[in-house]
C-alpha cells in the first residue's frame, strides 16, 4: 500500500520565501507528518524536496493517516496567509512495487504518484483497489470520479476522492464525533462494554480472520446479556491497529468498560490472552491467559464469556452466560468466520462471502448463524450492491427462514426475515419478528436503524427516531444508512430542519437520502435547493416514479404514504404511476 504526497504550488512558495518555505516545511514533517505515519504504523521510504512515500500494511490505516495529515494541516493554516499555507496533495494505490534497498518502484508507486498530482490541494485521491479495501469501513464518503487515463499508465483507473472535509463542516448528529477527535463525554455509570479488535502474533490472513471472529463472537454472545449496553463490531474495530489510550477510547465510544486481548493459534493448540479494564481509570478488572486444544475452542469462547460477566458481577449482579446452540466442527466455523466479515462489504465481497458460507452449511446443516448471514448477504447485495431485488429477497428469505427453524434464538436470521416480510406486505409480522429479534439482542445497533425504517410505516414516526437514535448509540461510528433511517424518521415526523441536517451529513447513503432531502427542503420552502439535489438523484435514479415509489411502500396509512409523494413533487420529482 502505497501514499505519495506533496506541497501544492511548492516552486511558486520557494520563490516568495526560499528559506521561511523550507523552515516551515521541516517543521510540518517533524510535528505533523511523521507522527502521523508512525501511530498509522506506516514506513517513509523516500522523501525528496517536497514530496515523500510512505508504504502501509493496511488500506485502512493508509486512508486514516491521509485524512488524519490534511485535517491536522487545515487547523495549522487557519489564520495563516493564504500565500504561506503548506498544503498537501495525496494519492493512494494498491498494487505490484518492487523494491531496490531503501526505494520503491513500479506500477503501484506510479499509480500513487499520478493520483497525488491529480488531487486538488487539500485533497486525496484513492485507487478504485483501495476503495473496496475500504468502502464502509471508515467514517468518510467516497464521491466516485469514474475511469481516469493517467500519465504513462496504458490503462484506465477508477478513482474515488476522500470526502474528508465534511467531518470538520458536519460532524454526525446524535453520534460521537469520530476518528481521533478526542471528544469528551462522560463516562455512563452503566455495565457498557466494548471489545476490541483482538490482535495476533504475525500477519497471517487465516490468523487475523479467526481472532476477528473470536472478537466478534463475544461481542455477540455478550450482547444477549440483559442489562450490558454493548457497542457494534462496526465501530470497536475502528480501533484495530491504533495507539490510542484507553481512557480516549472510553470516552470516543462512550462505555465503561474495555474488553481488549490477543490470538495465537498454532497447529492443534489456541491461546487467548483478554482483560477486561475498567476505561475510567485503565484499572485491570480481569485478566487471564488460556491455552487449549483447537477441537475445544467453543468450550473456550464459552468460558471466555463467562469469566467476564463474573468479573461484572458488582454491576450486574444478576446476568448469567446465555444458553448458546454453537456449531461444532472447526473447519465449519473457519468458513463462516471468513464468510461473516464478508457479508456486508461491497458487491465483490458480498459475493465471495456467499461460496463460504454455503460451504460451512454443506459441512453443518444445522449451523444456524452460517444461514442468517449467507440470508444477511443476499439481502445486503439486494438493499444496496444493486444485485436483481427479487432474485436475492427470495434467496434472503429462504436462508432466514432455515435459520430462525433451526434457532429460533437467532436475532440476526429474525432481523433480515422481519425487513423482508414487511416488504413483502406483512407489515405487522415483519414488525413481529424485528420485535423478537431486538427482544435477544437488544444491542442490535442494525436492527434498531431498520426497525426505525418500519415504524415510518407503522406510521410512528416518534419512536422511529428513537429507534434510529438507539442505533448510533450502539454504533457510534455507523454506517451511512444510519443516517438515512434517522432522516427518513425526520422527514416521517415533519421535523425537516433536523432531516435537512441529517441527510446532508456526506456519510448518508444509499438512494433514500438525497430523495428525502430534496424533499425536506422543498418542505421548508428552499425549492431552488430542492431541486438542485433532486436533479442529482435523478442522474442516479433517471426512472425514478415518485408514483410507482408509493405503491411499493408497505405504509399503514395512505396519509403517511403522500407526506413523502408531496414532498418529491414539490422538490420537482417526476409522478407517472399514481392512480
């Protein structure tokens, strides 16, 4: 992974001020730049006049340092002359290098080298390999810049520009202020938990797989433990390979407590080291190491969750282990641990998710949560990858439906069944099974932002909001449909201000945000603002029906149906299919 960087209009500051430009420029390196890199664990390999290259293990983490760098440059130029601001252009490619001691070369570098010049000051450009290492992974909105023919390279590259900008102008409504903010909110007195990303001995593919789904089982084991708020895997892995104090991840995710730990798995052995730290102080409340025999690593999960919510006994005095219906064959659980992290990425990974998870289905077909996420998948390749939508609702519902017979304990398989019923015209069943569902897992961040959807249609747009707020509390760095179920809400409760807000926010995705902002706008009398966004979607959407969009929506009452057509019509959206 490869970041190339450099000073915008550096010759032309170099004429004004030959030695207070290089001063400055040495001194931003020292304070900003290389530190930067270095809590990013990235590598300079090569700085030359103003321009460097920095190599990164993780895509993530290159995005992270590259927004990080021009945020922390924007405040150092607030106030300074317009003709003495440093300020970089980055680009960032994944992709072959070669290597000549302490130098990098070939089309990955050149690639990175041809986006930075392209970037705008202040900007960053990223590869379209980069993007889907990172797309809804991290808290910034990727605007999409089509094929680009760059200099030297015989052929065309997709690229996508880092929308980092509008976290300074738009910080998220009813969420933590997220990535290195260091914002501060009071710790709750409440049993709130977060388990981070837990870490491994080397750079093993398979190692860091199985330690993310050893995490990301506790989360949801713990998560069923009545009384403990537990915040989403989305937003503790935020925290995966960074320095940060533990009393600032406290207060960033708003929680008590820490679960953090490592994984080494070794031929036919595990070894899990966790503690348990109290996030107000770093005060360790529980720590051990346990080493077992691979074939007993459900046993272990089991007595991992137990020892915690014993160490929790002060707070939570009456919580015990919840029964669990585990799988039992670890060649099973190793698909399905690669097949969940999959499952609800871009359309590439969503796909390579499905093989996985089948596969883990053929070994066990009694593996319950391997049928909800594969259910999970066709669902999310439906709702937002564009895939055929009946095609993959009926897959969805299929796969659902096996997992809710085989465990009717299973809160993810009730979720994706109850948006689909509801879809489907059972509104009141779909509601029923989101109900169950949040009844097991009353810290399903997700399933409290689609519940919000539902209870537009319900037509109880009040306790839609609160669902949708429920959901950042959960997932304080949430994805972009988080915001567009809390605007829908909005819009739903005639709050437009708030919607406007909301929905404008350059996180909120998918096709219902711009449609419900223009219609928000077009409420509050902005027309000109309304149809300007309204012309947007219609690029995106150009057989948009505002008509046809009605008589899909599982609405209660028709009352609430033509809140939302009036707004489109007004914002200048097109109705042909109404009558």
């Amino acid at each position: 992974m490869i970041l190339a960087a450099d000073v915008a209009g550096y010759s032309r500051l170099m004429e004004r001020d030959e030695e207070g430009t290089h001063e400055r420029l040495q001194v931003l390196l020292r304070d900003v730049v290389r530190p930067a890199v270095e809590i990013h664990r990235g590598r300079i390999v090569k700085t030359a006049g103003d321009g460097l290259l920095v190599e990164f293990a993780s895509a993530i983490e290159a995005v992270r340092c590259a927004v990080d760098l021009q945020r922390a440059i924007a405040e150092r130029n607030r106030g300074v002359a317009e003709d003495r601001r440093l300020t970089f252009r980055i680009g960032i490619n994944l992709g072959d290098i070669l290597t000549d001691h302490d130098d990098l070369f070939g089309d990955g570098v050149n690639i990175a080298a041809r986006l930075e010049a392209m970037a705008e000051p202040g900007g960053v450009l990223i590869s379209h390999t980069v993007h889907e290492h990172v797309e809804r992974k991290l808290p910034v909105h990727f605007d999409d810049q089509g094929e680009c023919a760059l200099k030297n390279i015989s052929r065309p590259i997709r690229v996508y520009r880092v929308g980092w900008e509008a976290m300074l102008a738009h910080p998220a409504p009813l969420a933590l202020e997220v990535w290195n903010s260091g914002v501060s909110v009071e710790l709750p007195q409440v049993a709130s938990i977060a388990v981070l990303p837990f870490t491994t001995m080397n750079s093993d593919v398979e190692q860091a797989y199985f330690a993310d789904g050893l995490a990301e089982d506790l989360i949801t084991d713990l998560s069923k433990v009545q009384g403990l708020l537990v915040i989403a895997r989305h937003s503790s892995f935020a925290y995966r390979d960074r320095s940060s104090d533990l009393r600032v991840i406290g207060r960033e995710l708003g929680v008590r407590y820490l679960i953090e730990g490592s994984v080494r798995r070794a031929s036919t052995r595990v070894r899990i080291n966790a503690q348990l730290i109290d996030a107000s102080n770093t005060s360790c409340l529980w720590a051990e190491r346990i080493d077992r025999d691979l074939a007993d690593i459900f046993t272990l999960q089991d007595e991992v969750t137990a020892k915690i919510i014993n160490a929790l006994a002060d707070v939570l005095p009456a919580a015990r282990p919840f029964p669990k219906r585990r799988v039992t064959d670890l060649e099973a659980y190793d698909l399905f641990v690669r097949g969940r992290a999959l499952a609800t990425q871009s359309l590439r990974e969503t796909r390579a998710a499905r093989p996985l998870l089948s596969k883990a289905i053929e070994i066990d077909p009694d593996f319950a949560a391997a049928h909800a996420w594969l259910a999970m998948s066709h669902h999310f390749g439906a709702l937002y990858c564009g895939e055929p939508v009946e095609e993959h609702r009926k897959l969805a519902r299929s796969a659902a439906r096996k997992a809710v017979e085989i465990d009717p304990e299973n809160a993810d398989a009730h979720i994706v069944l109850g948006f689909l019923r509801a879809y489907e015209g059972e509104l009141e069943a779909g509601v029923a099974e989101f109900e169950q569902g949040l009844r097991l897992n009353a810290n399903h961040a997700e399933g409290w932002a689609m519940l919000a959807d539902l209870r537009v249609f319900e037509g109880r747009a009040t306790e839609a909001i609160e669902c949708a707020q429920n959901s950042f509390r959960l997932n304080p760095y949430p994805p972009g449909d988080y915001f567009s179920f809390l605007g829908w809400a909005q819009y739903a409760a005639g709050r437009y201000k708030d919607a406007v807000e909301t929905l404008r926010n350059p996180l909120a995705g998918g096709p219902g945000a711009k449609r419900n902002l223009a219609a928000a706008l077009a409420q509050l009398g902005r027309t000109t603002d309304a149809c300007k966004v309204a012309r947007k979607f219609l690029a995106e959407f150009p057989h948009f029906d505002a008509g046809e969009w009605g008589k899909t929506q599982p609405f209660r009452h028709d009352a609430d149906r033509q809140h939302f057509i009036e707004g489109y019509l007004k914002a200048g959206l097109p109705i042909r299919g109404l009558g």
